[in-house]
C-alpha cells in the first residue's frame, strides 16, 4: 500500500501552473534528497551521506496537475524488504523534522494576524484570548465567519490554513509518537542537521515563482496536512540554525499553550521572553508536566538551542522537562 505526498505551491505564476525552471529544479533536488535520507533512516536507522542507486527508495513522481502548481508523489507505505527500524510513513518522518523546524503559530502569531481585520481581533480579545483552547475556538471563529459569507482577508486565510497543518502534524506524530521513542538524542541532533539546509530550499520558489506551499499526504480516502508555508516562514528558516546537541538549562516557564505547544520562557542568560516549542510525539507525555512547572519558580530541561545565522540563540526545543528538587 503506498501514500501520496503533494506539494502544492500557489500564487504568484505558480497560480497559471508555471514555475521558474531553476527554483522548481531546485526545490526538487532538495525534497528527493530530504525523502530519501527520510526512508533509509526509518528502515535503518541512519541515512546515506551519499545518495546511489543502491539506497533510493521506490518513490515515484506524478504527472502535473492543472491549477496551482503541484508536485506529487508516491510511496511505500511499509519497506519492500525486511522489516524497519522506524515503523512510520515517510510522511511522519517528514512531519517529525518539520515540526522541529518550522515555527508553529502561536499566540502573538494569531494575535498579529488577526489584527489586520478589526471585527476578528476584537472577537479573538473578547472570547477567546487567554484560555486554554485558543487553537480550536479560534478555528470556528475563523469557520464561523466563513459560513456566514463573510470574507478572510488573505493574511487571515494563510493563518488558517496554517493552523490546520499544526494540528493535523500534531496528530500524526502523536498517532506515531511510540515509534520515534526508538530515536534517540544523538540520532534526533543528526536527523535536524540533515533536514534544516534541505528544507531551506522550500523558501527557493517562493522568491519568484509563489507566494505559499502546502504539503499534503492521502492515504486511501484520508487526507492529512503536513506544512502551510509562506516566505516570512521560509524567511524564518533560512536564518536559522539548530545545535547538533541538547543543552540542559533552568528556566522559568511563564506561558504555555497546551493546544500548539508553544511557550514562553525566562532565563537569566535570555533577554526578554523567548519562546520554546514541544515536538508533536512529545506533547501529549510531557503537557501536563510543563503545565505544572508553571507552579514553580525554575525547573530543568533538555532543549536544543535554535540560533540565528549569527549563533545567537532565539529559541529553544524542549525534549524533557524536570523539577530540581526530584534531581537533588
């Protein structure tokens, strides 16, 4: 049985089913190398430093499909030979690395997006800021105003469809969190390495060819979102750097969405208030600790540092969360 995994780029003359020869040569040098290292990893647990004919998975290319430019392909839902280290899709896998490079939205990206269109900030404000389930009410507020005919303006739009990507990566990596329990620490450090530079160049055919990329992943009647991307996220990435290893550090942990995973912290060495993020595999084990933690003046945790194109750190990765006192 095998999966499908489109991406799908629009706006912009991606939106007459053209693209710039060079950036769409690009992106898919950089995807077939991505999913490759993806599929050897799950059946061996390593991948290839280089790519031959020896390790390359039956993945296959699909004819393009009128519309907005689309490229998709298919794959094995299981290997062909023997079984694997990593039992998941190659589209989890995909998922994992995404989830851990990309920025999720969270509650100032809603905030901010939603203030471009007055009557939504002022319902968001009203009803639903400051509560635990700000993710899903802000969804049917957004469903809400669209079955009443009135309009989105584009940024709202994007911000929906980003949202439902979050939630719909979440799920699948939750649906599969017990099998990435095989990865561990170093493997997920190599994993990130691999996958940042690559998943930069999704920011190549935004320069001209379009303004967004979604990528999707269909399994017999079932269709799941994996990434709703516009350039100030691939900007976003671009820019960014994640360390090879965890760091152990104290914070203070003064906001948490339980819904998006997304927080904010304090730390003596951190100016302001970064933000952190919880891996989708991990959110549903760890949520409530890091919820209690918020009860505590400073707890311990296992991050990695993800640091500007200068090294300076701008936020962090948590993968396990401690009080101090249990470490004494």
């Amino acid at each position: 049985m095998n999966e499908e995994i489109s991406f799908t780029f629009d706006g912009k003359i991606a939106a007459q089913n053209k693209m710039d020869f060079y950036e769409s040569a690009r992106f898919q040098y950089s995807a077939s190398r991505l999913l490759v290292k993806l599929d050897n990893f799950r059946k061996n647990g390593s991948f290839p430093k280089k790519i031959t004919y020896k390790n390359t998975p039956d993945i296959l290319i699909l004819p393009t499909r009128r519309g907005s430019y689309g490229i998709d392909i298919i794959a094995p839902l299981v290997a062909t030979v023997g079984p694997m280290v990593i039992e998941a899709p190659i589209s989890a896998m995909l998922s994992y690395v995404i989830d851990r490079v990309f920025k999720s939205a969270d509650d100032d990206t809603i905030r901010e997006v939603l203030a471009t269109q007055r009557e939504l900030i002022q319902t968001f404000d009203r009803a639903i800021a400051g509560r635990d389930n700000t993710i899903d009410r802000t969804l049917d507020m957004l469903r809400e105003h669209v079955e009443q005919e009135r309009e989105l303006n584009s940024e709202v739009r994007r911000l929906q469809d980003r949202i439902i990507a979050d939630q719909d990566r979440r799920i699948q990596l939750a649906e599969h969190r017990m099998a990435f329990r095989q990865i561990d620490q170093e493997q997920e450090a190599e994993l990130i390495t691999m996958a940042a530079p690559l998943l930069k160049e999704m920011n190549v055919p935004l320069r001209r060819s379009a303004s967004k990329v979604d990528i999707q992943r269909r399994s017999g009647d079932r269709t799941r979102n994996i990434l709703a991307a516009d350039k100030a996220m691939a900007d976003a990435v671009e820019t960014a750097v994640l360390d090879r290893r965890l760091t152990t550090i104290d914070i203070n942990v003064v906001q948490f969405n339980k819904q998006s995973g997304w927080g904010k912290f304090e730390n003596e060495e951190w100016e302001g208030l970064p933000t952190f993020s919880i891996p989708g595999d991990w959110l549903d084990d760890i949520k409530e600790t890091v919820v209690n933690s918020m009860k505590e003046d400073v707890v311990e945790v296992d991050c990695y540092f993800v640091r500007s194109a200068a090294g300076v750190p701008q936020r962090i990765i948590i993968v396990d969360i401690r009080d101090i006192e249990e470490e004494i």
